[in-house]
C-alpha cells in the first residue's frame, strides 16, 4: 500500500491538517462548517468560507478500522435497517456510541466536528439525504442538498437547467448561515482550483497505464482523499503534484508497485475497507496489480466553466459515473479496461450500496462477451465485516488469477 | 520396483480427500475422512489409507498437489504446491469428459459452477454466494428437522410419489417450510424429495448452464438421488457424474502433480 511511496507521508499531513483545522474551527466557532456529501458542490461551500467536512471519509476511516460492525447495530436499533448503507449505519452507529476513528488517528480530535449546515447531493444515493437530515435533527442546523438524476446515458442540455438551478437555490439559505455575501470571483476561482485538482488526480491514476504499474487500487484509495475533501484548495494540489513527480521517476526506474507484475486487474466498485491490507498483500503474492479502478477515477471532473459556474457545476454533478445508465457504464468500464491494459475485471458486490454494485443487471456478462475479458464478482461490503466471507473471497481471487494464467499459458 | 506416484489432497470443509495417480494419470488409491479441526491430520490419515490401497510409501510421491479449503494447512513431507479447488475440480472433471461441459460441485459448505471450453480452459466459475442453501451444510439441517440421520434421506427420496415445493432462499426459512409440511401431515418421503429438489434449484439457478452438465462433490456421492433430480429438472440437458464424485478435485489435484513434474 501507499507506505511505498514516499509522498504519501505527505497525503498523510495534508489529511491531518484538514481534521485539525475543522476541529479547530468547530472548537472555537472561529469559521463556520458545512458538511458535504462526497460529490456535493463543495467549490460553492468553500467560495463561501466554510470549511467543508465530508462523512463519508469518516466512514470509510471507520470501515478501515474494522470497528464498523461495533456501530451498525446501533444505528439499526433506532431503525435504520442493516440492509441500506453501511457507511450510514457505521457513521450514526459511531455518533450515537459516543466514538470516532478521528480520536485514534489525531491527537487532541475527540468527534467529528459540528455542522452549521449540511449539504448533500443525490447523484449517489439516497441514503445520503437520509443520513445528513439525521444529522440535521441532531444539531438542529439546516439541511439542504440537490436531488439529481440518475441512470443518464448521455448529458444533454436538458438535464442542466433543473440542477443548475437547485445549486443556485442553495447559495441564499448558505449564505445566511454564512454570513457572508457570495463572491462570484472567489467562486471561480475554487473552481479553478477544483479543475487542477482534477486533472492532477487524473494524472496520478493514468499512471498506473504503464507496464508495470506504479501505484494500485490499494494505494490510490488512501491517496484520493485530498481530492474528495481538498479539491478547490492550493495545498491539495501542492500534494499531487509532488506524488506525480514520484511516479513519474518510478516510471523512469521500471519500478512497479508489485514485484514481477504479471496480471492488471480493474477493480469496480466500492473498496472493502477492513480488508485493504490483506487483499493488497494477497494480490501482491499473486503477482497481480490492481492498476484502476471505477471508483477512484470518480473524482475526475472535467467539465467545470468559470463563465458558466453553476450549469458546469451542474454537469459534473450529473456526470458522475454512479448517476449513469447500464449503457454508459458498460462502454465507460470497457475503454478503462483497455486504457490500463487490463486481464480481467472483478466486480465487488457491496451488499449495502447497490448503487454502486455494477453486476446486478447483466453488465459482467456483457462485457465479457464483447471484450473476452474474463471477470468474477466478490460479495462483500463496504464496511459491514460481517457481510465478508474472507475464505471464499480469498479462494475466489486465487482462482481468478489462476484462470488468467491459464489462459496467457 | 520403485513406484512413481503423484499425490492431490482436497482438504474440503467437511472432509478431506486424498487420490494418488501413476505415471498413466490412473488412479492407484484414494481415501477420503472427516476434516474435524485439523485439516493436516485429516490429509495424513487419508495419505495412509491411499498408500495403503496403492501398496506404496511416502517416498514413492514425487510431487503432490494441496486443494481446498485447508490446502496452505497441509503439513506433509513431499515436493508440493498449492492450487484452488476450482482449478482441480476442473481439471478433475475434464479429465473425464474432455468436452466443453458445465461442472458443478457440491460440497459441504459450498457449491461451485466452473464453465469449461472444449479445450480445456475455464471460461468462468462461480460459488454460492452468503447462504448454505443448496449444500450439504442445508442437507445436514434439514435432517435434522426431520429427526433423521441425514444418510437416509436419499432412500426417503427414492419412495417419494407427490414432492412438495419448498421456495425458500434461506436454510432457516426453509426448515420453517420443513415444519409447516410436518404439521400439515406431508408424508416424509415427500418432504425428501423436496429438499433434493430445493437442491438443485438454487444451484442450477446460479448460472446459464452448457448442454453437459457434470455434477460432482460427496453431496452427490451419498445421494445419488440428486442425479436423477437433476435429469428431471433439466430435461434438454445431458447429466453426468463422473466414477468418484466426491474425488473429483483430489484426482485433478494429482493431475497438477503430476504436470509439473512431466
């Protein structure tokens, strides 16, 4: 995993910086505090000087600690079903114990911070209206967000004028909670900044498209996270553009992350956060990288226009690849998969988040059809451990890879 | 006269299996015994009894090949490697019926569906997935729903003229459908041949299956009941089993012995 690469240490600073600085923030009220879904208009947040905290790093914190299953049932005790999102059950589960991963992690943080307002976006799921109103019930702050649209083939401009205009619903009940008035100039230019990020991000994971790869999945899910909370700020990009020169003189050296690669995988879905480790150690004994993944190259946006702020904004919103049809996916997973010259596909099946569970509706069988691309699905989850089958899964891979070596026999 | 042997060890969740091949890749001796807690001791007792079988020793195995669930548990002195059941049972399988053939495998914790092309290679596998429906894991439960030793099911089966449905997903639902019958009166040979049935729907239902279908695993072996199921439930479909169900992977475990070797 990322302790390989050396400026990981300073994803790792920026990520502490982040939580120090809401934590402060939320201490001392010295800056207000927007929480944000993960694709949320998080440039619109920051042009208006929150600080802006995304719970679903928090839950993927606690899915990494293997402590989600701890949380679960108590979120499923105030009725939140143990069927819907676990990121949702481990977040409240956590909240309502009275714990946070963040406490382990950094010094002197003891919760998440406090929200003023929350903000949430649809083009995910809908779990996640439902977990910030909770949220917005707890604290008693506002809860506003943007119902998007889902199962898009193509974006045409027809879909924009409705988002764009919810996205500009937003800015008078955030501005009173801000205080402040909205700075068109500011808002452009966090766009800006989101665009480099962006494209520094996109950088980052294109290089794993070289033979032999020098970073996989295992690394890239720790790394994104100054995309998903810091795009739209100087320092996040200051950190990608350091780990590009890295990559690049590992892509000088021939190094790759994976001793003797012999097999590139794509991996779609969500990760299995309590077992990064294993299957990064497991597919390394196998010889095998996990060169890119769906889920990664999610925060990759490339349509933001500082002349048109919120219909670009609302382009990328609607974008994203969970809000897309069968049809789009399946051609856009086909191109991933020949761009990093991929051997097979697996597919993880989060139990809990279907919408981000691509097998369901024929879509392995499809491409395997028109690509020969060979492919298994993994049933797991996110961050429910209990919805793991760590033998079966580990049989599953091993098999996989056996397969590929059969057939490049 | 030295013998040369190669040697492939299905250590399964519910019991372990050992086939010893000759240069010929015929089989020499097999045995099979309960895993229990310790797969190594499970491999050992079964090595015994196939050297036994054989008329070998130990130092007659060239190189042996570990498979299942227990294969990295495995402590045995001779040259070795660790392959997957689903590359064994394949192996195994083909070796049988060397044509393009569905195999299916049911074991006592999971079942296993591997397409294989007529030249030999595995084209795709799955596993049942969370639930122990259509195993022999639900075999086990559901006689004991029925207060009989699960053995005896197949002969239940067998006398069976009007089967009941049972629809469920899950092995707890399906005791409860278990129940029901009991109180409604159902004959329990009925009851039998339902189980078997419920058997082969949730495997079946796992994939789209070829014309072949070859169906092994030592659920197979003590119900042969099954086959017969199976006929019934896909007619267009030409069912076989091979001689030693329950070896299958076993055997393709000593083929892979006896390929790195060659």
């Amino acid at each position: 995993m990322s302790k390989r690469l050396k400026s990981a240490s300073v994803l790792n600073k920026f990520m502490a910086d982040y939580y120090y600085e809401l934590d402060e923030a939320s201490k001392t009220k010295s800056k207000k505090i927007a929480w944000c879904t993960s694709v949320g208009p998080a440039e619109l947040l920051r042009a208006l000087g929150f600080l802006v905290y995304f719970p679903e790093t928090h839950s993927a914190m606690i899915g990494a600690s293997k402590t989600a299953a701890d949380f679960i049932p108590n979120a499923n005790a105030i009725g939140f079903s143990p069927d819907i999102c676990s990121y949702l059950t481990s977040d409240i589960g956590a909240c309502l114990a009275g714990v946070s991963p963040l406490e382990k992690a950094y010094k002197t943080i003891k919760s998440p911070p406090a929200p003023d307002i929350l903000v949430f976006n649809t083009n995910q799921c809908r779990d996640v209206q439902d977990w910030f109103c909770w949220y917005g019930r707890k604290y008693n702050v506002p809860v506003i967000g943007i119902n998007t649209y889902n199962c898009v083939t193509d974006v045409t401009d027809s879909h924009i004028p409705s988002i764009a205009l919810q996205i500009k619903d937003l800015i008078k009940p955030l501005e009173a909670v801000a205080g402040v008035k909205l700075d068109f100039d500011f808002l452009k230019q966090t766009m800006l900044l989101s665009m480099k990020c962006s494209a520094l991000w996109e950088e980052v994971l294109n290089s794993a498209a070289t033979i032999p790869s020098p970073l996989s999945f295992f690394d890239s899910v720790t790394l994104m996270g100054a995309a998903v909370v810091g795009r739209g700020t100087d320092a996040a990009n200051l950190c990608y553009q350091k780990l590009i020169k890295e990559l690049h003189q590992k892509i000088k050296n021939n190094e790759g992350c994976v001793p003797d690669e012999k097999f590139r995988i794509y991996w779609d879905g969500m990760p299995v956060w309590g077992r990064l480790r294993s299957y990064s150690e497991l597919f390394e004994n196998l010889k095998a990288c996990i060169v890119a993944s769906t889920y990664c190259n999610s925060w990759i946006f490339k349509d933001f226009d500082i002349d048109k702020p919120f219909e670009s904004m609302a382009r990328v919103y609607v974008s994203l690849f969970i809000t897309r049809s069968e049809e789009y996916k399946e051609k856009y997973i086909k191109d991933m998969a020949k761009f990093f010259k991929a051997d097979g596909i697996i597919y993880h099946d989060a139990k809990t988040c279907p919408n981000n569970s691509n097998c369901r509706y024929g879509m392995p069988q499809r491409i395997e059809k028109d690509t020969g691309l060979p492919f298994i699905t993994i049933n797991g989850d996110l961050n429910d451990l209990r919805l793991v089958s760590d033998e079966q899964t580990k049989t599953k891979i091993e098999a996989f890879v056996e397969q590929l070596e059969d057939r490049k026999a | 006269m030295k013998k040369k042997l190669f040697l492939g060890i299905d250590a399964g969740s519910s019991r372990t299996k050992a086939v010893l091949t000759d240069e010929n890749k015929k089989i020499a001796g097999y045995a099979v015994k309960k895993s229990g807690v310790n797969f190594s001791k499970a491999a050992n007792l079964c090595l015994t009894q196939a050297l036994s079988n054989a008329a070998a020793s130990v130092s007659d195995i060239k190189s042996a090949v570990f498979t299942g669930y227990g294969r990295n548990n495995i402590f045995i002195e001779v040259p070795k490697a660790v392959k997957t059941e689903i590359s064994c049972h394949a192996k195994g399988c083909y070796a049988y019926f060397p044509y393009e053939i569905t195999v299916i495998d049911i074991g006592g914790q999971d079942n296993k569906l591997i397409k294989i092309n007529k030249n030999s290679k595995i084209e795709s596998f799955k596993m049942n997935r969370k639930c122990a429906a259509g195993t022999g894991a639900f075999l086990e439960e559901m006689a004991l729903r029925l207060d009989i030793p699960v053995s005896e099911l197949n002969n239940l089966a067998e006398k069976s003229e009007n089967m009941v449905k049972l629809g469920s997903f899950c092995t707890v639902f399906s005791a409860t459908e278990v129940l029901e019958n009991i109180q409604k009166g159902v004959k329990i040979f009925d009851i039998a041949k339902g189980i078997f049935h419920s058997v082969i729907k949730r495997v079946f239902e796992m994939d789209s299956l070829t014309k072949t279908i070859v169906i092994t695993g030592g659920v197979v072996a003590h119900n042969p009941f099954i086959i017969k199921m199976a006929t019934g439930a896909a007619p267009d479909k030409k069912i076989l089993t091979p001689a030693l169900p329950q070896f299958t992977g076993a055997f393709g475990a000593a083929l892979y012995a006896s390929n790195s070797t060659a």
